[in-house]
C-alpha cells in the first residue's frame, strides 16, 4: 500500500489509473469525490484494476458530515471485501479503531501531516500550529500527538530547536501517544528518533523502530528512520533493505529518497544515489541535505562542475558563502590549495557544522577535523552519529584519536 503523502500527489492532477499504478508500483488504485453541500456530504468511490481498468467495486456514501470518519472504516471495510483479503486480527482492530470522533481535529492532522512531508523549518512550524490545533479540539487523539513528536525530533536538522531545547517536547508528545495508544506505530517512530540522535541509545532506538515496524509494517518513516540508525551503525545490507522498503512504500516523498540515496551513495553505488538525490530535489527543491550529499557524489564521480553547480545552489538556499565552497573545490582539485579551503572553512559560514567536518576529513586534515568535531559534541549536533558512517572519514579511522571519539559517542572503535 502506497503511503497517503505519495498518493496525494496526484490529487486534481489529470492522469491515468495504469500511470498512477506504475509511479506508486501498486496494483489497484482507489478514487473518488466529495461533495459538500450544508452539514451533509457525498463521496462516491470506486476501486480500479491498474492492469485493465477493470472496476472492482464502486459505491456512494450520503452521509452528515458528523458521519465522515465512520465512512472512512466503512470504505475501508468495503474494499477489502473487494480485494477479497483475509486480515489478521491487528489489522482488523485498526480498521474497527477510530482515530479522533473529532472531525475538525482530524482535518488538522492532516494539514499538519501535509507541511510535515515538506521538511523545512517554516513548514514544521506550520505542522506545529496544526497538530497543537488538533490535540486542543481533541486532548486524547494520540496520532496528533505523535506527530507533534516526530515534528519536534526533526527541528534540530532544520535549524530550530537545539536537541536540548527540543528535547523535552519531543518526550512528553511521545509519553502523551503512548498514554493514550499503546499500540502507535508513529509514536515508537519518534521514540526510536529520539533516542537515535538525541540521546545516542542505539539498542533503545532499533527497539522501538521494530516495534512500530511490527505495527505498521506500511509506515514509510518507520523503515525510513530504522534505515538511518543501520547506516550509522554501518550495518549496510539491512540499511538498504530498509531505506529500499521505505522508498518502496512513499515513492513520491523527498526524505525516503533522501536516506535511501545515502545509503547508496555510502555503498558506492553513485549513479544510483545521484538518481535519487534528483527525485528528492524534484520533490522538496530546497532540500538542503540532499543538495550536499548530491555535491559530495558529482565529487566522488570527478565531476567537479555538477558538484559546484550544487554548492552554488546549497549557498543560495541557505543563505551561507558560496566562496567557501569554491575554495574548497579548488582544494580538491589541487592540493596546493589545501591551506586556502581550510581558512575559509574555518572562517566562512557553510550549511551544518558536520558537513565542515566532511569538508575537513575529505581534504585530509586531522587536527581540524578533530577540533570541529569537539566542537559538535559540546553543540549537541543532530548529525554527529554519521561521523561513524560517512565515507568521508574513512581514511582516518584508523587513527587512535579518531577511535576515541567515536567511543566518547558510543560507538565501538574500528
């Protein structure tokens, strides 16, 4: 099943079932209508055969509008009466389960979810205002403080909370979600964040990611997030089984293509990871990670013009010196230039103090990396955990003062 932020994507659009089936590799494809009109709606569904565009089932629905989260279960019902599926019992007891009786709330969750996917400060923001909006219109409806979690895990990466600030937020949504349903998916999808990079509990984050895996095995982010930890862990085969699953269940989303391009990018698999930094780009345009991780494999590649047209671009979005990230180019390309590129990086601002310390490893300098990486550690920096992981460090882990760092963050030394 396609996650809902891939699936809408093609809402008002003009395309064809067998294309829609082909984007979201899905097999039958659900669509309809609403229509409002006073307090009363009308929704008219019908199931399609991507194949064929054979209809499978069709029906309509007049109903108060104080009826519409009930329609929902009803539908869901219907087509699997359609699909002729036997579920099983946990499956079952999510359909019968609403998720708020509240259906102003409800369509705040989802505008919420919607800036969610987006995946910039300003967005989350927006995402905050809803879902706060949903939890005040219904105090018990655990999905939206779920989202709140997974909105205030992700702040640190986008320049809002430090992991200090954002962290007592980010724990009392969490224990809130899992007050009210001890079995949300999302809400054991934020645990597992949250003790991921925030509080370096490898064990306590694969865990909790399993266990909102076991839930929902179709919730993208679960698969997504648990991928992250696997790459740091440097666990590479599961981490693309995972990332690959994630991308799989939300094509269309631009963090699935994100992490599942690092992890490519991080097993040497370039082409590939170029190909989905470019559909995370298509998706999110100013997505900033993925336009560094996309300079990083042009350079990897030898194509020094595509990796500065990508920096140009990063600075561009960021508001950081483009001249820094010239210099360091320069220094790539000759290593006379070294002593520029490690001035500017020491005294220009660039995008994330870890990407400096990418800089820094790549062009082959120790002391500074070693330095700006201290630096990270007493700054509480949400990427500090792929220090294990970026291929960027690589020629340096064997160092015994490299080793010590990675233990002093819980990782066992090389």
């Amino acid at each position: 099943m396609a996650a809902r932020t891939s699936a809408f994507a093609f809402k008002g659009q003009s395309v064809s079932v067998s294309e829609i089936g082909e984007a979201l590799n899905v097999a039958t494809v659900l669509e309809g209508s609403v229509r409002k009109s006073g307090d009363r709606v009308r929704i008219t569904a019908q199931l399609i055969n991507v194949s064929d565009g054979f209809h499978l089932w069709s029906d309509s629905y007049d109903r108060d509008l104080t009826d519409i989260l009930a329609i929902q279960a009803e539908i869901s019902r219907a087509i699997v009466d359609a699909l002729e599926v036997r579920l099983t019992s946990d499956v079952d007891a999510e359909l019968a389960r609403p998720v708020t009786r509240n259906v102003d709330a409800y369509n705040d969750y989802l505008r919420g979810r919607h800036f969610w996917n987006r995946r910039s400060l300003a967005a989350f923001d927006s995402a905050i205002q809803y879902f706060n909006r949903a939890v005040l219109l219904d105090p018990d409806y655990a999905r939206a403080y779920a989202a709140l979690a997974e909105t205030f895990v992700l702040l640190p990466e986008y320049g809002g909370f430090s992991i200090p600030e954002a962290l007592p937020y980010a724990k009392a949504a969490t224990e809130r979600a899992l007050a009210l349903d001890p079995d949300l998916a999302e809400a054991y999808a934020a645990s597992g964040y949250l003790k991921n990079v925030f509080e370096w509990d490898w064990v306590g984050a694969e865990r909790d990611y399993l266990k909102a895996i076991k839930l929902d095995p179709d919730y993208a982010t679960a698969h997504q997030w648990y991928a992250e930890l696997l790459c740091i862990l440097r666990r590479w085969d599961e981490a693309l089984a995972q990332a690959r699953t994630a991308y799989e269940l939300d094509p269309l989303a631009p963090a699935p293509a994100l992490v599942y391009g690092v992890t490519l990018r991080f097993t040497g698999q370039l082409d590939d990871a170029l190909a989905h930094f470019r559909t995370g780009l298509e998706r999110a345009p100013d997505l900033l990670q993925a336009l560094r991780h996309l300079a990083f494999t042009y350079i990897a590649k030898g194509d020094h013009e595509s990796a500065a047209a990508s920096f140009e671009r990063l600075a561009a979005v960021h508001g950081s010196d483009p001249e820094v990230y010239r210099a360091y180019l320069a220094a790539v390309a000759d290593s006379t230039r070294v002593p520029a590129a490690v001035e500017a990086l020491r005294t220009s601002r660039v995008y994330g103090l870890i990407a400096k310390t990418e800089y820094l490893a790549s062009l082959g300098q120790l002391e500074e990396t070693l330095a700006a990486l201290e630096q990270a550690y007493e700054e509480r920096e949400p990427y500090l955990p792929w220090v294990n992981a970026a291929p960027q460090y690589e020629e340096m882990r064997s160092d015994p003062r490299f080793q010590s760092f990675l233990r002093k963050i819980g990782f066992e030394a090389p």
